[in-house]
C-alpha cells in the first residue's frame, strides 16, 4: 500500500512503483557491468600520402579511349591514348594493355555530338576486357 496524505482509513488503489525501480536499477547497474567496453569504432580505409621515393602517377600511364564523331549516321572512331584503334580489335588491344598493368583503370572520354549508345558500348568492351574501375570524362573547360 502507498503513502497518501490525509486519513489512515482510507484504501489507496495507487500501485507501489518504488520496489519496481529498485529492481530496474539494479538490472541497469548488472547489464551495465556484464557488457563488455566497445572501444574499437568502425573500421574505415583512410587514405595514406604516398612515401616520398615513390614516382609520381604519369598521366600517360592512364588508358583514355576516345570516341570521336564522324558525322551523323557513322560510327564513332575510337582512340587509345590518341591511337587509332577499330572497334572490332578494342577488346584485343585493352586485353594486351592490361596483361601487364597491375592498375586496371580506364577512362571513356566522348565527343559532345556521340551518342551515348557507343559510349556504353565502349564502356562495355572495355569491363570485358579486363578493366576493374572505368571513369567518363567530359570535355575540358
């Protein structure tokens, strides 16, 4: 029976609360102790400068094929790194490019008047090839 102010005679229908928080504390304070400290946060990869003998990236080492627009109707003439390539020998040529690079990135630049139905496919031909990551690149400014 609860405490109330006023007579003794009267019947109080008012629940004790004060031993259910004393048993909600001590579970607090026993799960608080038995769980252990999580002091390892979420693993992430940060980037690391480069060491300071280490060569500089070369911009020729990237792999640029470039679609050029010949007119309307016609398919685009493809470039790698500024040679000419055909489009049947594109998968071949990235195939023997990429046997001997461990980095395998390529970048897809197109002309603005390109469709884009080429730029997939190239885009296509070149995962096939063996390309881990592509990148488009836009037009310069």
């Amino acid at each position: 029976m609860s405490m109330t102010p006023g007579a003794r005679r009267d019947l109080s229908s008012d629940m004790n609360v004060t031993p259910l928080i004393d048993v909600l504390l001590v579970l607090l304070i026993i799960f608080m102790t038995i769980l252990p400290e999580h002091k390892m946060g979420e693993m992430t990869l940060v980037p690391q400068p480069p060491p300071p003998d280490a060569r500089a990236a070369n911009p020729e080492d990237q792999i640029v094929i470039q679609l050029q627009d010949a007119g309307a109707g016609h398919t685009p003439n493809l470039k790698i790194n500024q040679e000419p390539v055909s489009w049947d020998g594109l998968e071949a040529r990235l195939r023997a490019v990429y046997q001997m690079r461990v980095d395998r990135v390529a970048f897809v630049r197109g002309d603005p008047d390109v469709e884009f139905e080429y730029v997939a496919q190239a885009v296509d031909i070149t995962h096939r090839a063996g390309a881990d990551r592509i990148g488009l690149l836009g037009k310069k400014d």
